[in-house]
C-alpha cells in the first residue's frame, strides 16, 4: 500500500458552457487549440459572501473531523507526517511539475489567477502557486511537500470544460485539501496503517481494519472539500453540474 501524500480529483463529466470564457492563453498551451489558444475573460465582480475567521472544522465532513482530532491528540504525529512529505519521489513531482506546467500568476493567465486569490479569500487560507499542465485528460490535483510552496495543478482540457464558477469550484476543492491539512493526517494514517502489518499475530487484521477506516475517510475528506467548493460557489447547481 502506498503512502498517501497528497489529494487529487477528477471531474470526467462536467457541464460544457463555453459563453462564459473569452480571451486566450498562450499559443501552445491549449491541448486541444494549439494554433489559437483556449479562450477565457474576467466576469463582473464578485459578490460573493466572505466568511471571517472560517476554520476548516467548520467545513469538515464529521467522519473527517473525527479522525483529525484523534491523530491531533497524539503528539508528534504531525511532526512525523511533515517529514513524509519531503521524500524523494515527492521531490522528483515537484520538479516535474516546474519543468512541464506554467505558473499561474497576476501577469500570466491572469483570468486563472484571479480565480485562485477570490477563493483562497473566501476559504481565509493563502492562495498557493498554481500550475497549468497541457494534458487531454480532465484533472486537478495539489501537492503540499514539506519545506515548499503547496502548488495546485490543473490540466488545460479541465480548463477547457469548465465555466468560470466550475473552475473555481475545482480550486476550491484543491484549497479544502490544503486548508484542512489532508496531505499530512492522511499520510500519517497511512503509516499507522503500514506499521500495524509489521506487528506479529493480529497484526494484519488490525491492519486491514485500519486499511477499510482510511478508505471511508479518503471518502469523507472528498466530502470536505466538496463542502469548501460550495463555501467559494455559493450556488448548489453549479456544483452538482460537476458531478
């Protein structure tokens, strides 16, 4: 079993409505309009309601709240599972990710940007860096490593897809992922998983039974961030068309 570090979704069926994106990227990184750019343009100003001091175990699914404050409860689990996610193959994503994405920035994909800010304001948590990936296979993901920037990456026929306010629920998610610590809780679930295989006799059942428990979580945690991209949307039926 590997171990879990960091959160992804997948949105395989969204609705299309492309009169909500004008403008253009660079040439080259739309997949699928490599010649004239995938097109896009900033609505009217947001007016959507600002929560203060949101905590994330405002949002939280209760199986997800749950379990977070169990593994709080134990010191130095936290520390454990910020030392994880500096590991090697972590490091090789990272680099792989700067070397094959564009950084989305005020000056660059500012549309993407702005987008990113307005739901990191919403959600009260810094915006991370985001990323465009060329890739014909609708995804989003973040990674959170230890020591670095948390990043979000998207890929172009995600973007493609998507409307602005179901773009931004897809960042959203990503920003619930990292506002609620999953990457870290996750992982050192994970290692308690792991480590209950190497106890002798009942070792593997217990395991399996902690294996079943993070599986209903991994479940949860989706849950919360569903919850978080409500939170940023504020309208049901743009989230519910993502699914």
């Amino acid at each position: 079993m590997a171990l879990i570090s960091f959160a992804s979704v997948s949105f395989t069926s969204p609705l299309i409505n492309k009169s909500q994106f004008c403008g253009s990227f660079p040439v080259g990184i739309g997949s699928a309009r490599k010649n004239r750019g995938v097109k896009f343009c900033r609505a009217a100003a947001s007016s959507a309601v600002v929560f203060p001091r949101l905590d994330a175990d405002d949002f939280r699914h209760p199986l997800d709240k749950q379990n977070t404050v169990l593994l709080r409860a134990i010191p130095g689990l936290n520390d454990i599972g910020k030392a994880f996610l500096g590991t090697i193959s972590e490091q090789v994503m990272v680099l792989e990710n700067i070397g094959t994405s564009v950084l989305v920035s005020e000056n660059q994909l500012s549309e993407l940007h702005h987008l990113m800010v307005e739901a990191a304001g919403i959600l009260k948590t810094e915006a991370p860096d985001l990323y465009i990936r060329q890739s014909p296979v609708p995804n989003a993901y973040t990674l959170a490593v230890s020591g670095r920037r948390p990043f979000v990456v998207v890929h172009t026929s995600l973007v493609e897809l998507l409307t602005r306010k179901e773009l931004q629920a897809v960042l959203a998610h990503e920003l619930g992922h990292l506002k609620c610590d999953h990457g870290v809780w996750l992982t050192v679930a994970n290692i308690l998983t792991l480590g209950a295989y190497s106890i002798p006799g009942l070792g593997g059942i217990i395991a399996q039974r902690l294996e079943e428990q993070l599986f209903r979580w991994l479940r949860a945690a989706e849950l919360t961030c569903d919850r978080a991209a409500l939170l940023v949307v504020q309208d049901p039926k743009r989230l519910s068309s993502l699914y």
